[in-house]
C-alpha cells in the first residue's frame, strides 16, 4: 500500500521526487490530513514497506507477520505493480482516512498517516525531515535488509508472527 506518486512515473526517481515536489514548508504542521493536496498526501509515505506485510487478527489485535506481499520489492520496499495493485491484490488497502483510523490498527506506528492523525510529529528519519528517499531505510525503518520472506505458497501465517518494535 505504498502511496507514491513517482511509481506512476518510472522516469522519476524517489530523490528527484523529493527535489521537485512543490509544497509549502512543513505542510504536515499546519495542515489536517483532510486538508492536505493530493501531492502532500503521497509525500508522506516514507516508504517503509511495512504496510505491506500480512496480518492477522487475534483477539481483538493486528499481529503482523514476516511475510511480505508477493508484489512488494524487498529491497527498493515499493510495489511491483503500483498502477494495477487493485486489480491483482483484492486485499491490497489504499491509504485513506478510513484506513488510518480503523481499530483494530493495522498500520505501523512509524507509518506517518498514523503519526499525524494521532498528533505526533514525524520522525527525524522522515524522507520529508531528511529530504531524501533513503533516510528510511539508513534508520532501519523500512523493511529493507530485514528477515521477510515472500507469501506465495504460505497459507499457515500464525506460524510467522513477529513482534518488531516498530510494528
Ligand atoms: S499490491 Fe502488495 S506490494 Fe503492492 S501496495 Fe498492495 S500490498 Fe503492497
Ligand atoms: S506504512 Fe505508511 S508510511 Fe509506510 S509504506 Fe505504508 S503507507 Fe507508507
């Protein structure tokens, strides 16, 4: 569920993204969700991945397991096929104000939108802090370098849950 404006656009890379994105100063400061530009909105997305990983849900909360969507890049952790992920996921989530407030939460409480909505700030590792892509993934935020594994084939996931602090 990776909402980035640059996937549309190959031609783009994550850094150019964030050189050419006009927006004012600290939009995420003086600004609601519900008020921010299309452009804002897609800025927030570090790029973390982690919003890509299957859940369950057991008693009542999200446990998160390692195993990632088949169509998630484990490296780059943006999504294979962005412009179609609806078609091909039926479960892929898109990133709005319904899905950032539902409870039980199922986002990662690094994600941004979480952060925002509930008050907090962005974390210092934020590529919008930073102004670069990769700041996520040097802070180890991301799913990059971690012990993911792929879903396909995997049906059992009660036997890969996890409990990373960053979840
Ligand atoms: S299709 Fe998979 S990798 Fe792509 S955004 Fe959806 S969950 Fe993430
Ligand atoms: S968890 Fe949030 S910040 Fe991370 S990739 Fe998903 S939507 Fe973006």
């Amino acid at each position: 569920m990776n909402n980035k404006e640059y996937m549309l656009d190959p031609g783009i890379t994550p850094n150019e993204r964030f050189k050419t994105s006009v927006v004012e100063p600290e939009f995420w400061r003086k600004k609601k969700l519900e008020q921010m530009t299309k452009t804002e909105w897609e800025l927030l997305c570090d790029g973390c991945g982690k919003c890509c990983l299957n859940k369950i849900e057991i008693k009542g909360k999200i446990k998160f397991t390692n195993t990632r969507c088949r169509f998630l890049d484990c490296q780059s952790c943006l999504c294979k096929i962005y412009p179609h992920r609806f078609e091909k996921v039926p479960d892929c989530r898109d990133i709005d104000l319904v899905a950032i407030r539902e409870k039980p939460r199922w986002l990662p409480k690094t994600c941004a939108y979480w952060l925002l909505d509930n008050g907090f700030d962005l974390p210092p590792w934020h590529p919008l802090i930073t102004g670069r892509a990769a700041s996520v993934h040097e802070a180890g935020m991301s799913l990059k370098n971690r012990n993911t594994i792929s879903e396909s084939g995997i049906s059992d996931y009660e036997n890969y849950l996890i409990d990373w602090e960053d979840l």
